[in-house]
C-alpha cells in the first residue's frame, strides 16, 4: 500500500480527502485534517511536491503511459500526443506499462516524484486502483476507461466498428464466424465482444461458445487462438474470423499459413485498427481502421484543457471507425 493510502487508510478516510488536507488544508473539515496530519506522522509520511507544482504551474512537463510501444497503435498515439504537447510548450514522459498493472503502478509511482502537470494513460485492468497515487494529477484515459467515477475519456466507437466488421461478413454470406477477442475485462475488448454478439443475434445467429477464444492482445496469443480455432474438421472450423486487435490479426493470418488456408478461399479475416502491413501484405487484410493519431492528438488537446480549470465539453468522447474492405474477405468456401 503507498505512502498516502496508508495515512487514507488510518485516518479513515479517502486517499483523495487524505491528499486535499495534506496539500489544500483550507478545503478540508479542522477534524479530518488533524486526523489526517497525526496519521502522517504516525506513518512517517512525508509529502511530495505534486500539488504544489499543480496549484503554481512550474511544471510544463505531461505524461503518457501506453501498454505497448511495440504496437503501432501505441507508437502513433505517442506520436500524436508529443506533437501536441510540443505545440503547446509542453515536455512529455512516456511510460510503457506491457499491460501489467503491476508496470502501470511503478510508472505511477515514478510520476509522483517529477511533477508533471498532467497524464495521459491507456489503462491496465489495475488502472482504477492504480490512479489513486495520484489523486489530485488531471487525467485523460485514452482508447480505454478504468471505470472510475468522474474520468474522462477518448476512446471509438469500439461496439459499432466490431459490429460493422460481423455485419461485413454476414453480407459475404459466412454463418460460422469466429472471434479472437481480447481480455474481457479490458473496456475495449468487452465492447468489441458486444458488437459481435449484437451482429449475430440481429441476423438469427445462435452464439457459439466455441467460435470465441480470448487473447492477450499479442501476437503470438492470436496465433495460438487462430490455430485452436482453425484446427478443427473443415465442416466445424469457422469460414471466417473476426480479431479484436492489430497484434491479434497478424497472428491469427500467421496461424492460417502454417495451416496452408488460403485467405478468403479458405478462410476470410478482418482485423480491428489498420496498420502498414495490413495494406502491404498479400492478401492484403480488410480492417476496422481507427483515426490513431486523432485519439492521441485529441486526448492531449483535452488534457490540456483540464489543466487550465476548464471540463472538456463531454465526459466521454468517442470518434467513429472504419471499415476498409481489402482482400482477405470473400464469400464462405463451397462445401
């Protein structure tokens, strides 16, 4: 437990009140900040300088905390956001979590000691308790939302891009689609999983168990998923899959090659967020494209915003996706 938890912890009270009475005395009760200040002393906690510099601005330094910089997503989004930050005169940490809660919570930890004026964080599934070191930093949560009360977010349309990518296939004709959905208690993944669900009950569609295997939104986990799947007796197998991320997709075409499926002759793929080797590769891979560098680009204009006392214009902002229909899609093999 952190410094300033603990003190929350035994001043009974909440580490965002245990913070305020520590660093804005004048906004807290005189009981609860005495309760407060003798529990810091018992605990030997000494206080950082994060609010300070918040009240006083003397920090013109962000922070972005991605889950992987290998992914050309993450890379884009820390592109769009040092770019912004850059155009507003601002300096930016990047952290890279590896979507370990446990590498979010260090990188949170580290924040609190260099004075940042704000954060931009693609959550873990830890992010919600995670964010409490630093109750009193402007947060903007990007492509996901940790479910805290009160956050703000940038994130797509992630149910309606799952459900075009279904609805695409089910035009071509497949009835056994599969999916490679991400970790289900990730926001994206969850939401990807109900726009799947919703395209196959709209089209009477009973739901398969078995056509829907989980990953960790790595590569080789959609290898793994892709080959389970793909494995099974051509009349059982699913004629087409649907991947929940980029990461997932490459190993999911990667599982169909070493099985020698031709895609769409055998097998027909759509990815979710677009990348360069989803155009260059051959068959080149219908995708549900994300506006990237938008996400990034946005999220640190909101950010921005926040520091200066003024809410973003919504809670929650959500910019739509694309379908982009290339070549590993195609009608159902005969039988």
């Amino acid at each position: 437990m952190s410094g300033l938890a603990a003190v929350a912890k035994l001043a009974q009270v909440s580490p965002a009140t245990a913070s305020r009475a520590l660093h804005r005395p004048e906004m807290v009760a005189r009981e609860t900040r005495e309760r407060v200040e003798q529990a810091a002393e018992q605990l030997g906690y000494r206080p950082n300088q994060l609010a300070r510099s918040l009240r006083t601005r003397d920090s013109r330094t962000l922070a972005l905390v991605v889950t992987d910089i290998l992914n050309p997503f993450s890379a884009t989004i820390a592109k769009a956001v040092q770019d912004t930050a850059d155009q507003s005169g601002h300096n930016l940490f990047l952290f890279n979590s590896d979507e370990e809660p446990d590498k979010e919570r260090r990188a949170l930890e580290t924040l609190r000691g260099h004075l940042p004026q704000g954060l931009i964080v693609v959550p873990t599934p830890g992010a919600r308790e995670n964010l409490e070191l630093v109750p009193d930093l402007p947060v903007i949560e990007l492509d996901r939302a940790s479910g805290r009360p009160g956050a703000y977010t940038v994130m797509v349309d992630n149910r309606g891009g799952a459900y075009q990518a279904v609805r695409h296939l089910l035009d071509l004709g497949h009835t056994r689609i599969g999916m490679i959905v991400g970790r289900r208690n990730i926001s994206t993944a969850q939401e990807r999983y109900e726009g799947y669900c919703q395209a196959l009950d709209e089209a009477g569609l009973p739901y398969q168990e078995a056509l829907v295997l989980p990953g960790n939104h790595r590569e080789e986990d959609g290898r793994q998923a892709a080959t389970q799947l793909l494995s099974q007796p051509a009349g059982v197998r699913p004629t087409a899959l649907f991947v929940g991320n980029n990461e997932m997709t490459v190993g999911a075409v990667l599982a169909a090659r070493q099985l020698q499926l031709s895609l769409p002759g055998d097998l027909s793929v759509v990815g979710f967020d677009d990348s360069r080797w989803a155009r260059t590769t051959t068959p080149s891979i219908t995708v549900i494209a994300q506006p990237t560098y938008q996400l990034g680009q946005l999220a640190c204009q909101r950010l921005i915003q926040l520091m200066s006392g003024v809410a973003p214009p919504e809670a929650h902002t959500r910019l739509p996706t694309t379908l982009i229909v290339r070549e590993s899609t195609g009608p159902p093999p005969a039988r």
